[in-house]
C-alpha cells in the first residue's frame, strides 16, 4: 500500500472517529441547555435559551438529591472493584506464566471461556441470596470482580510474557520468597498495563448498566446510570433533565480516559509487540 493511500484512510478513519463521537456528545450537550418543552421536540439545534446551569441543579435535587448518593455507591463500587480485579488478575496472571503445569490450558480455556459464555441473572441471584450478598454492595462488587476479572487476567498475562525471567531468579538468589519476589519486583514491572485495566476497568464498572439493575435494586443503593429512571415513566420524559444527567455522569470517565489515552494505548499494545 502507497504511502499516500495510508494517509488517506488514516484522516479519513480519524474524521469519522470524531464525527461519531462529537455529533452524539454535541447533541447530548445542547439538549441539556434547553428547556423542557423545547427539549421535548428532539431536535438537532442550538436552545434559544441556555437554561443548563439551572437543569444541572434539579438534576441533583431531583428525588432528594439521589445522583449524589448514586455518585458515591458508583465511586466505592468501582475503586473497590478494580482494585480487587488488578490484585486478584495480577497474582493470576503471574502464576500462569511462571509456573507451567498440565492445568493451565484448561485455567486459560477457562479464562477465556469468561470473556464469551454470558453471565446467567437468575442463578447468580439465587447464590447471592443463599449467601446474603443480594442487595449489598459487597456482592455487587464480587460480582464486577468476577465479570471483569477474565479481561484483566489475559492483558496482564499478555505483559507478563515480556517481562524476563532472570530477574525472577536473581530475586530468588537474594533469598525472596513468592509474595516478596510477586510484590517487591513484578508487581511495579506492571505499571503501564496496570495503568490501562484501572483506566478500563473504570470505565466499563462506572458506566455498568445491567449489573446494578438486577443485583443491586432500590433508590439508596442507585449507581449513576440508574439515575436515569428518574426522569422517565410510562406517560412523560423530561428529556432536558435526562439528557443533563447523562451530561454529569459521562464527563468524569471521559476526562479520566483523556488524561490517561496514550498509558491505555501503550498498555495494550506491549504485550502484543514484545511477546
């Protein structure tokens, strides 16, 4: 392929990258300065008057200030959640790659089997409730863990592989036993893929729909994107408040990714480069 071809799909997959996500965020941005009956009407324009400070206010009065509340369970829920999966899929990880045993393909089948086999609600809620977990935010937290856990296992185990095996064996020479040799020495090895499963991770626990809907019901146990109920029923929507709310929760997680993109790109693509 010419040079110049290369260029040409380039600028033009980076034009239509950015016209996917400005159009939507920019319509999400002016419905949320409109109000409520012209933001009824749906329509792509500018509000004739600029009413989003004043929406951005009832969205957080609205049903006893709840998004605040819904702010901090989605907080505790994802910094305990990727926490435990960055532990939890390290020490996999390393355990995997360094230790070969006739078990391992069926852990990594296994593993693998966790990214393609979808998550069954019913049972899952069943053995919550036999183990008092059902409508707490511990369980629902276990639950993102395991969910999320088989990502974070393959992309560490794909980073694990570059790192080289001599500085395992001459931390064992210096008299370190497992935990200190996993801790002290692999563990900071780890930091640019563990920069980009946080950042991930985040993302996807923060913004999680399904998974607080079904194991985590009732208004003081809301996340951010149950909020969105508030300003839906069955006969009326008020699109203005709706479309602030999603305004308030979507640019957390996009300042965070903006902030940490080229430790996400650089995270995922060493595995694959070095291994």
């Amino acid at each position: 392929m010419r040079p110049s071809t290369r260029w040409i799909i380039g600028i033009v997959g980076i034009l239509l990258t950015t016209v996917f996500f400005l159009v939507p965020f920019a319509f999400v941005f002016m419905m949320a300065g409109k109000t409520a009956p012209e933001a009824a009407r749906l329509e792509f324009s500018w509000p004739t008057e600029f009413v989003m400070l004043d929406n951005i206010v009832a969205v957080f009065q609205a049903r006893n200030y709840m998004l605040i509340i819904a702010f901090i369970n989605s907080t505790i829920l994802t910094v305990a959640s990727v926490t435990l999966m960055v532990i939890f899929g390290s020490m996999i990880a390393f355990v995997l790659d360094r230790r070969r045993s006739k078990l391992n393909p069926w852990i990594n089948g296994a593993v693998l089997a966790g990214l393609i086999i979808p998550p069954a609600v019913v049972p899952t809620i069943w053995v919550m409730q036999s183990m008092g977990l059902f409508k707490t935010l511990i369980g629902l937290i276990l639950i993102e863990v395991a969910f999320g856990l088989s990502f974070t296992v393959l992309t560490m185990r794909a980073f694990m592989a570059t790192i080289p095996r001599e500085i395992d064996e001459a931390a064992i020479v210096d008299g370190a036993g497992p935990l200190r040799l996993f801790f002290r020495v692999i563990l900071p090895l780890l930091k640019p893929v563990i920069v980009t499963i946080v950042v991930v991770q985040s993302i996807m626990v923060f913004n999680d729909f399904q998974n607080p809907l079904y194991f985590l019901p009732g208004d003081q146990n809301a996340t951010v994107q149950l909020t969105l109920f508030n300003f839906q029923s069955q006969f009326l929507t008020q699109y203005n408040l709706l479309f602030t709310n999603i305004l308030v929760i979507t640019i957390p997680m996009l300042v965070m990714y903006l902030i940490f993109q080229r430790q996400i790109v650089a995270g995922m693509t060493s595995g694959a480069v070095k291994g």
